[in-house]
C-alpha cells in the first residue's frame, strides 16, 4: 500500500537514531567505569574495612546506569572500573581471573534497574531496591577473598574473620548502591521538574 515505504522509513529512522543513543549511552557507561576505576585505585579513604572501594566504584556506575543507560550499561561500566583498577595497581575485585565476577556484580545491577522499570516502580522504591542489588553486587566481589591466603582478623558486631569480612563487604554495597540510586534520583528530579522521576525508560 501507498504508505507503507514512508512508515517503513520513518521506522528505520527512528531505529538509526535508537542505535546511536544506545551507542551514546554505552561510551558514557565506559567512560564513568573507567574514571570510577581510577578512583579506586588512587584515592584512599582511610576506612579501614574491607569492600569500602565499592563507595568510589559502585556508586557512580549506578548513578549512571539509572540516569543514562539501557541494559548492559552497568556490566559494562563495572568491567570497565574493574579492569582499569587492575591496570593502575589497584583492584576491589582480586585479579584478572576474578573479572567475570566483576562483570556478574553490574550484571546484577542492571538486571535490578530493569526490573523497576518494567515494574514502573515509584522512586520510592527503586531507591532501596538498587540498594539491595548493590549489596548483592558487592558480595559478589567478596568472592575472591576465599582464595586469598591471609587470614582476615576484622571483628565486626561480635562477628570476626571471614563472616566479618563478607559482612564489611555487604554494607558497603548496600551503601554504594543507595547512594547512586539517590544521586540519579536528584539528577532526573533537576532534569525534569514537570514530572519528577519518571521510572520508565530503555532497559
């Protein structure tokens, strides 16, 4: 019929548009992973317990992810964090062998935005629900520690050694991902006065 070739084209212009936004989404994923890698790597916060690098590396992947990115934003932004705190010196995650465990924590992550978003869920929501993803996602990097060979002597609440470890790792995600969650909050709050937060977008 007469005006199929123009809704056809009009489809693939808006397909050539989708794909660069989500080439656009995906750089700027890369580009905040690797600066929260290097902030990992540099700056010390003098905290004292394990898992707290995830306040320097977790927290703005997160942000990201909710402000900006479709799904795989947040595994790509956490690789790119994990690999490029590697290859500064650092690691929050243990070495290369452990990058898959790395890419599962944002896998994870991601799989939690989508959720709310398909859910539509109130902001209210979303906020601890990013949370307990981080936690989730942060336990996952505790995972390396089991094959380390120091003994962990943290006591932690009356709890000590390993359990105080993961426990130590569990907060602190549980932080980063509260904190991201609310960042991005504040940051689509002051983009779109006229309808606040608006759960709904790209997974």
């Amino acid at each position: 019929m007469r005006g199929f070739p123009l809704i056809e084209k009009r489809a693939g212009r808006w397909s050539r548009r989708l794909s660069r936004q989500r080439l656009r989404q995906l750089l700027a994923a890369l580009v905040v992973g690797i600066l929260a890698g290097l902030l990992s790597a540099h700056v010390r916060l003098h905290l004292g317990l394990p898992g707290h690098k995830a306040l320097l590396w977790m927290t703005p992947v997160v942000a990201c992810r909710l402000v900006y990115g479709f799904g795989g934003c947040a595994a790509a932004g956490t690789l790119a964090a994990g690999a490029t705190t590697l290859a500064a010196g650092g690691s929050f995650a243990g070495s290369t062998l452990y990058l898959p465990l790395v890419a599962a924590a944002g896998a994870v992550l991601d799989a939690a935005v989508a959720f709310a978003r398909r859910r539509r869920l109130a902001w209210l929501w979303t906020i601890p629900l990013t949370a307990l993803a981080g936690l989730v996602a942060n336990a996952l990097c505790f995972v390396h520690r089991l094959g380390s060979p120091w003994r962990d002597h943290l006591t932690l609440w009356g709890i000590s050694g390993l359990w105080a470890t993961g426990l130590s790792y569990a907060i602190f995600g549980l932080l980063a991902g509260l904190i991201g969650a609310a960042v991005a909050g504040f940051i689509l709050w002051r983009r779109r006065p006229a309808d606040r937060i608006d759960p709904k977008g790209a997974e």
